[in-house]
C-alpha cells in the first residue's frame, strides 16, 4: 500500500434550488469583486444565471461577466480572463457550468495570481505558487473538476491539450443541484457518465497492492454509475438517479478513489487528451472510444487486477471466491470478459467504442501526429500497467480505429 | 433523497514516518504558540513525543505541554488547558493521541476563541463561533476525531458524558501514520474497530431512501474493518491492516457514510454515552455491548434495511436479488440473522455483546439513573428507525444487562 496525501477543502452544498445560496457561500470568502465565469447559452437560456445574478445582487457582491467557455476550453479565453479579471481588480471567480467552465476558471486563477505565461503551468514549464478562490455552480456531471485539482486547457495554436494538477486551484465551494442536470442532452449525460467512471477505473486499475478499503469505495462507485446511467437514458428527470450521478462526479475525482493507490493508470486519459485537442470530440465518448483498444493491449501485464474488475463490478461469477487461486487461464478468460462487459455497457447507453463511432475517420498520418504529440515528442512514455511508447500509442490508437 | 453539507478541510498526510513532517505542516498554518496536548505515558514511553518535540524544534516552533489526557477525556483538565493557552498566548493546538486527545483539545480550542463555560457548548445551552486551529497525530484508530467535526467531553460533576458539533473544530492537518498502533493493546485496537463500525453502522441504519453510492461505500467499508480486525487479533503488527482500519476510521466519521441520509440513528452511541460516562467503559465495548438488544428491539421498523446489511455487509444469502420482492417473512428472518451476524463478529474479536460482559453488573436503579439521563430527565427520545422514550430505553438496558 502506497502512502498518500488526501486533501479535499471543497464544501460541497447539494440539494434542490443551492445555487440560491451562490451569494451567501461566496460572502464567507469575504472578497470585493467576482468573476462571473460561464459557457454558452444553456445556463442563459435557462434562467440559471439570473438566479445566480439575484443571489449575488442580495448579498451586495459586486461582479463582472464573461461568457463563452467552450468544451475543451480554448487558452485564448483564458487571456481575456486574466486580463479582464487584472483590470477590475477581480479577486474571487464563480464558475457556472460544468468542468470546461470551472476547468477555465482555474486558469485564469492562476494567470492572474502569478507572474508569466499561464500555459507554463500546462507545459510543466513552472509549477503555480498561488491561484484567486473559486466556487462553482456545477450543471454537469462529468469532469469532477468542482473538487478536484485539476485543469485541463486546449492551446488552439497546434490543438495541444494539456493538464495542470495542483491542490492551490481546488474550489472553496461547489453547489451541486441536481436538477440542473435535467435538461441536459442524452449523448453529454452520458457522455459525463463515462468520464466518472474512468476517473475511478484509471485509478483502480493498476500495478498496486490497492487499499481494501479505496478497492470497495471505488468498485461501489462505478457500480453505481453504470446502474444509473441505464435509468437517465430512459428517465432523463429521475432526481435520485441524476443525484447519484453528480455526488460520483465529485468523489471519482477528488482524490478518494485514488489513496494508497500508486496514483492510476491514465493512458486512456492521454490518448483521449490527444483526440479532443485534434477533432474536439466529447471527452467521455472519447474515453469509451479508446479504451477497450487500451485494455486489450496491456490487461496481460496485471490480468488478475482486471478479473476483479469483472467480478466486483460487472458482477461475472468466477468459480472460486479466492481469485489468486485460481488457474492462469480463467483468470485471463475473466479479465476479457470484465473488458466485454465494460464495452457492452458502453453501448448499451449509446457510448462509442471505435474512434469511427465518435464520428472521426481517422488516418494513418493522423495517428503518427496524435502519437508523437502524446509521447511528447518521443520524451515519455504514457501508463503503469504497462508502460507505452510512441510504437504503442500507435498500435492502440490503430486498434481502436 | 436527502440534502446534505459535505465539508472535509483536514488535510490528510497518511503513511510511515509522516510525524516527522508535524513542524512543517504546523508553519503552514503560521502560528506563534502551541499547545502540545497529549495523554498518559504511552506517548512518551513509545518515543512519539520525543520525534513530535524534535520536528517542533527543527521547525522553530514554540510550544508548551500538557498531558494527561484519560479516557473519556474530562471537563476539568479542559479548563486547565484553557486557562494554560490564555496565559501563554497559544495560537494552535497539537494533539498527540487518540480521540480522547483530540477531542480534549477541540474543548480546548472552543474554550479558548469563546467567552464564558465551555460546558455550555455541550449542553446545548450555546453554539460555539469560533475554535483555535487544531492539528493531531492519530494513535489509535477508533474515534475519527481527526476528520470529524464532533467532540465528546465528560464533566466529573455527575459523570455526563455530552457531545459537541460544529465544523469549525475540524483539524486542519491529521497525520495518520498506521504504524503508530502497532503496539495498542488487543482489546483497545478491537474496542477503536467496534466504533468505527458503529460510526458507519449508525448512518447507514436508519429510515431514509439513502443515496445508492453512500450505501456502496458504507457496506465497502464495514466489511474492510470486520475483515482486518480479525486479522489484527492474529497479526498486530500487520501494516496494511492497521493502515485500513486507520483510513476507515477518517472515513467513518468524516460525513463521507452520512449523505444523502436523514443523518442516523445514534441511539446505540447515546445509550453508550451514559454507560461511558457511569461505569468509565471504553467507547467501543460500551457500544458492542448495547448493540444487539437495540438493533432486535427497532428492527421491525424498518426490517428491509437491517435485511440489506445482513445480505450486503455479512454476505448472508437471499433467496433473490431483489429483497423487496421477498416475502415479509423471510425479510424478517434476514435482518435477524444480520443481527446475529453482527454479534458473532463482535464475539469472534473478543468484544462484549452484553453490559455484563463488559464487566459491569448494573443494577435496577442504576438503569433507571442511566435511562433519565439518557432520555434528558424525560425532555428527548432518542433514535430514528424508532424514537425511543425513557421506558423504552430502560427495557433496551436490561436486554442488554
């Protein structure tokens, strides 16, 4: 068992009509100016914002905007934020949205709390000393950015997609009303249902001797998940299912899933990373896309972790209680149908499973410039179950083609 | 479903050696004085103190000590402490210890940043609005003072043992180093595993519709700290038992095991409560012993869900998935044998499952004495799957005498 550090200050306020409480919450970060932080339309449209606007008007908080986050949140948005938020002397950013908003809130937290280019601290140039708090009005279950610590922002100028990790950006607050999540579409739910369930399975599915104990939290969540992605295909106004969903997305990526593991396995994070700078696709279905291709090329590397996998959360009988005694070949013979499963799941709910169901025709010429990109120029090697290089990002990404 | 504040801002440094980081974790929070707060002679024979004084020192940090902290902790040396701390100008309080050590310096902490009697805050007679900032080096994983927001004191005058909560006591730093319990002795490592047990147990045994994923997580962790109790009879010093029965400890009481829920039913923690402050119990056996004959005299209000911890924690076999499609009677049957089940497992590491066992011999009037205190001279009941009134508290004592 690994050591490890476990550190989630967020205060997490869930429940029906919370973001009536934006202006209370923020209030207690005795602040002067808010960034108001969000995406396109939607919470427009819905009426989301001016009830944030209201509960911030009654608590006398002074704010400005600035709209227009996209998926995979473009670094040149970022500027404009650091900049704006430079200007008016902005010292608190409220993200509402869902983790491409509170993703980009981070950036800009951090562009305006240090010196410098911020994409250093994409680059792993420099790591970030300080960021502006932040809270969140989450409206999507997804990336579990509303806790965790990281930042994922896509440079236009080449497509690079690139992640910043650090404990200084974690949000203060998150208000999560699951009810915002209601009129989302079909293919985004459960595109943020698959991205859930990878946070946990990328931790869970390593070379550690895991904790019992983060073995069990995480196998329940991922159980949990699949069972309520079925019901919201069918029930997109179920509030327990919706519920479940959103308090998995906190906890898959705040830290829990991942103690006295070795840290995970996120091949399948970064193949996915390479895909969404290059094509733009949605981050969860391009998980599923890539990720049956990645664990058939590395499950022999650990095949017994991946039969648990099967047995605990898909529920595949194996002929004995005690898996390590059981003979090579079933064990192998579980793995892939633990492997089966996942994918069966994937599309049960719609999720792609081929980099052509995403809707991409992907080249030869293409794959040789997501590979480099994700090998980084050949510097490094990508997972821990088995480590890949540029020859194997290629025979994954082409086996997933 | 139910609402539910989730607020964890302990920062968690987990593993061997990690008391060695306690000076530099004690400079992040940049204080001037602290209180070292300790308990017998177990800190000091073991060394503990001398490498917690040594990282104060090469931290230069400035401290003054106070120990003796018992089981159970007491009013009076809570108000020495305070008056210790005013008279200093302590800023930041260190616990070296177990919950009793934690949640002595929590009073401590309130007495300090609050005008008037502490005692108040446990008598409800007021709310607490602010405490000095707290850190802890667990030695004993039991209580899970280190991430939870509760404190129990015991005033000698009339032996009332009452407890106060409120977030602002959460410790901001909690070093959990599993290797610090190696030396406990069998009977307290197995009293600390009842009451993690019973922490989760009591949240997950009550009359809500409780969230899918707290449930998963609940049932995960009962059945880690069951299973490596019985391991740490055998093998004391066995690391990665000690290390699960510690994490499950923070997580049992850390609110984790409560969203989403109605917030549980404490009865068996508030007929402990006056067993512990009348007989001097330790926590767990106090709770071990009361268990049974509370969970067989509330049961029938709420059957499917003690049928559900029979199948899911216990592993006991229905005769189909879905138990609500079960026959009432064999629903029945399950939640007895869970029961059951429970007290074997209390059996099989020594612990009691009566008062008797636990060394007391309790007599007509004493139960009544404990009865009136418990039902607060007969203003309160306590429970939820039953609210239980002073006859039924009484008739819940002599079942379990």
């Amino acid at each position: 068992m690994n050591d490890f550090t476990y550190y989630t200050p967020t205060k997490v306020v869930f429940g029906r009509g919370t973001e009536q409480q934006t202006g209370a919450l923020i209030q207690e970060q005795s602040c002067k100016k808010v960034l108001l932080h969000y995406g396109g339309g939607s919470a427009k449209r819905s009426g989301l914002l001016s009830r944030v606007e209201a509960s911030l008007k009654e608590s006398g908080i002074d704010y400005v905007s600035l709209g227009g986050v996209k998926p995979n949140p473009r670094l040149s948005l970022v500027y404009e934020g650091i900049e704006l938020c430079k200007k008016e002397g902005v010292d608190f950013i409220l993200a509402v949205g869902g983790g491409s908003v509170i993703d980009s809130a981070k950036a800009i937290g951090y562009g305006v709390a240090n010196d410098g280019d911020v994409w250093d601290f994409y680059e792993k140039k420099r790591v970030p000393t300080a960021c502006l708090p932040i809270g969140c009005v989450l409206t999507i279950a997804a990336a579990g950015s509303e806790m965790s610590n990281s930042s994922v922002i896509t440079n236009e100028n080449g497509g690079i997609k690139r992640g910043c990790n650090h404990d200084i950006c974690r949000c203060k607050f998150a208000i999560l009303n699951p009810e915002l999540t209601f009129t989302l579409p079909e293919y985004q739910t459960e595109s943020g249902c698959v991205d859930i369930i990878m946070h946990t399975m990328e931790r869970y599915l390593n070379q550690a001797e895991n904790m019992e104990l983060t073995d069990g939290i995480s196998e329940a969540l991922m159980r949990t998940v699949m069972k309520y992605a079925k019901i919201l295909k069918k029930d997109p106004t179920n509030y327990n299912a919706r519920a479940e969903v959103m308090w998995a997305s906190s906890l898959s990526h705040n830290g829990l899933t991942g103690c006295g593991t070795d840290g995970g396995d996120w091949a399948s994070h970064q193949l996915e990373h390479e895909l969404g700078g290059m094509f733009d696709v949605a981050h969860g279905a391009g998980l599923s896309a890539v990720w049956g291709s990645f664990a058939r090329y590395v499950y022999k590397e650990n095949p017994l972790r991946f039969a648990r996998f099967a047995v605990k959360v898909h529920g595949i009988e194996a002929s004995g209680r005690d898996l390590s005694a059981l003979p090579a070949e079933e064990i192998d013979a579980l793995a892939l149908a633990g492997i089966k499963a996942m994918e069966n799941f994937y599309r049960s709910v719609d999720m792609p499973t081929s980099i052509h169901e995403l809707g991409v025709d992907v080249t030869d010429a293409q794959i040789e410039e997501l590979a480099e990109k994700c090998s980084f120029g050949q510097t490094r090697t990508i997972g821990i179950v088995k480590k890949l290089d540029k020859a194997d990002i290629i025979e994954i990404y082409k086996a997933a083609r």
